[in-house]
C-alpha cells in the first residue's frame, strides 16, 4: 500500500487533456447555426454534439473520465490493479452556482 488512492501525474495525464481541451475556452453547440463560422473566426471554439451547459459538461467529463480511469491502459503497468471509479464532477459557474454530475 502506497498510502494514496492515486498517483497525481497518472491524475493530471487522465485529467489534464480533457480540462485543457475546455478551459476558457468558447464552447458552442454544433447544432448552433454560428459554430462553424466562429470555428474560422477563431481555432480555440470547441464545438460539441450536445448543449454545453454546467450539467452536459459535468456529465461529458464524468463519462470521459470513467472510460479512462483503469490505470492499465493509462500506465501500460499490466500488473497494477485498480478499484477507482469515478464518482462525481462538479462545474463551478460562480461562487455559488454549480452543477454536478
């Protein structure tokens, strides 16, 4: 026993590219008539197949996230077994508003 649930770098490697991807970021719905021209105007818009709201990104980003928390894919460490699930996300809007998933 290593004494943590998880290491932090295999943390911010499952984490990190899928934050990255969408912090301060525009991201716009790809049904929304002005997301291929804002897509030109500016190559950071991220467009998504559902509404980005706090509750469908907290909810994208738990999916994401569950399919990639089995270390043995991430590390190749075939030998390392892991119980981690993936429990909850929560989006922050402001101080006081939050959706969670």
């Amino acid at each position: 026993n290593l004494g943590m649930v998880i290491d932090f770098a295999d943390l911010s490697a499952m984490v990190g590219g899928i934050l990255g991807d969408l912090d301060h970021r525009f991201i716009i719905w790809e049904g929304d008539p002005r997301a291929q021209d804002l897509l030109k105007l500016d190559s950071r818009v991220r467009i998504t197949p559902f509404n980005p709201t706090a509750e469908n990104l907290a909810a994208y980003i738990k999916q994401v996230l569950s399919e990639r928390v089995d270390l043995r894919r991430l590390t190749g460490r075939s030998e390392e077994r892991t119980d981690l699930r993936v429990v909850s996300i929560c989006i922050w809007e402001t101080e006081n508003a939050y959706a969670r998933a």
